[in-house]
C-alpha cells in the first residue's frame, strides 16, 4: 500500500512515521527548508529517549500519474484550496482530509473531484525540537483519530491505522463532529490569546471559568440548530455546573497533556484559530433552518 502525506508539519511527520514504522510505503510531499531536512536526515522523530529515523520518500512535485492508495492532506485551513486544486489532476483516488474547518465537504469535491474526499480529523500534536519530531497520538479515550463514514473506505483506512497502532474511530457524521469539535477547541484557543501568561492560563480561576461557560454555551447552541452533540460525552460539559468544569479545565490546562496537545497548537497556529473563531460564531448565530 502507498500512501502519501501531503503536508510535512508536525501532524504529517507524526502520521508518516508511524505508518512507515508499520510498514507501510510512505512519501512525503514537502517544500523548503522542511524538504531540505528531510532529504539531509530524513524523518527524525522522539520514540522513548531515542531519536529515530523513518524510512520515507520525499517529494517536492507531484505528477499527475503518481498514484496512492491514500493522500493524507495534513495542511492548515487556509492551504487547503489551494492544495485540493494542486492534487485535482492527480489521479489518486482518495484524499484523507485532516483540517479543522466549518466546510461541507461537497465545497472541497467541487475543488479535487467527486467522491475523493474521506474527511478525517488527527489525534496527535506536539512540536520539534530542531529537525526532530517531538509528537504524541492523544489518548483513545480523549480523542483517537476520526474517520467519516462514507462509502465503505473508511473501513480500509481504519485498518491502515490500527495497522500502525493508531487509535481510531468512525463516526457517521463527520462534519457535525468537526463542528462540535470546534465548539470545545475555540474557546481554549481563546483562553490562551486573552491571558496575559499563556503558558500559565490554567492558574486563571476566572478565565477557566469564562472558558467552561462558553464551551457550555457553545454545546447549547449547536443542540439548538439541531445538531446532535458528537461524541455523546461532550453532553457532560452541558450538564456539569461551570464551576466544576472550569477546576477541570484548569487542571488540564496546566498538564503535560495540555502544554503539548493545546497550548502548542494554539500558539503556533494563531492566525488559523482565530479564522476558526469568527467561522464557528458565525455559524452558530445563523438562524435555525425551519
């Protein structure tokens, strides 16, 4: 099986070491100094106190007639047009899109091809340090990587991925979970711009309460267009008085699990979250279709 990562950042570089690891025939498509480390050391990640090196191919262009079984889009929302229209004469036939973004997915198909898409969403984060990937897969129980269902492929790509010790799971509608999914990130994000010590947001009681409300709130009024909260536990943040919520969220917050699955991503990607942040408000003011 060939599959290729179409964006080398930190979430393409934790799913192509992981894969190659496995097994698989895994190519990078990279550009720049990113592309430059990688032909030099290839892709060098932590596993345990150890740097290791997965064997992958790279690529800087892309012929049309190169054919995977898998195209894993791992960019930021704001590449993602442009990179759907670059792989639109390719003749792969499906393209894994793990992005962050409001979109229905017959907008991307409109742009790379009907019935190419298998929307997708990561569980991992983290950094490097240097050229040297320093990433996780997050617990299963907090967010294993989620395939929509569609057609019958992402029984194949689930398999790839529990292939490869990947946490995964599939979920019937994948666009209400991205939205939902959203309702709980956006606020965190915004946790993060509003303290004056972002690194240290979770000391914040008030902010941490401010967060939980919104975050409940947010939940409230997804529910209220109609849209079935998925996953079902993210009903408890609902429920859950915000005080209760918020010593939570603080805890979390000052955790190793949120310096590298949150406070990281929030900090590297700004500009990206706060697109996010005006997209999911607006779509949650929006009138409720009757």
């Amino acid at each position: 099986m060939r599959i290729l990562i179409y964006g080398a950042g930190v979430i393409g570089s934790i799913y192509g070491a992981l894969l190659a690891e496995a097994g698989l025939n895994v190519t990078l498509y990279a550009r720049g100094r990113r592309a430059d480390a990688l032909r030099s050391h290839g892709l060098l990640y932590r596993k345990g106190g150890t740097v290791k090196a997965a064997r992958v191919s790279v690529l800087t262009t892309l012929a049309d007639g190169d054919r995977y079984d898998f195209i894993f889009l791992t960019v930021r929302e704001n590449q993602l047009l442009q990179a759907l229209a670059e792989l639109k004469s390719n003749s792969s036939p499906t393209i894994v899109t793990m992005v962050n973004s409001l979109d229905t997915y017959d907008k991307w198909e409109a742009v790379c091809g009907r019935g190419r898409i298998l929307p997708a969403f990561p569980g991992a984060g983290g950094g490097f340090n240097g050229d040297v990937l320093d990433a996780a897969l997050t617990p299963r129980l907090i967010q294993p990587t989620t395939i929509g269902k569609t057609d019958g492929r992402e029984a194949k790509l689930a398999e790839v991925m529990r292939k490869a010790g990947i946490p995964c799971q599939v979920v019937p509608d994948m666009h209400a979970w991205q939205i939902c999914h959203l309702g709980m990130v956006v606020p965190i994000a915004d946790a993060y711009y509003a303290s004056e010590d972002p690194e240290h947001a979770g000391n914040d009681p008030r902010l941490m309460k401010k967060t939980a409300s919104q975050i409940s709130d947010n939940l409230e009024a997804l529910r209220e267009l109609g849209i079935k909260l998925s996953p079902a536990r993210i009903n408890v943040f609902r429920i859950l008085p915000s005080w209760l919520t918020a010593v939570a969220l603080g805890f979390v917050f000052r955790s190793r699990f949120g310096d590298r699955f949150m406070y990281r991503h929030s900090m590297k990607a700004p500009d990206e979250m706060r697109r996010l942040h005006d997209a999911f408000y607006a779509y949650i003011t929006r009138r409720p279709e009757n």
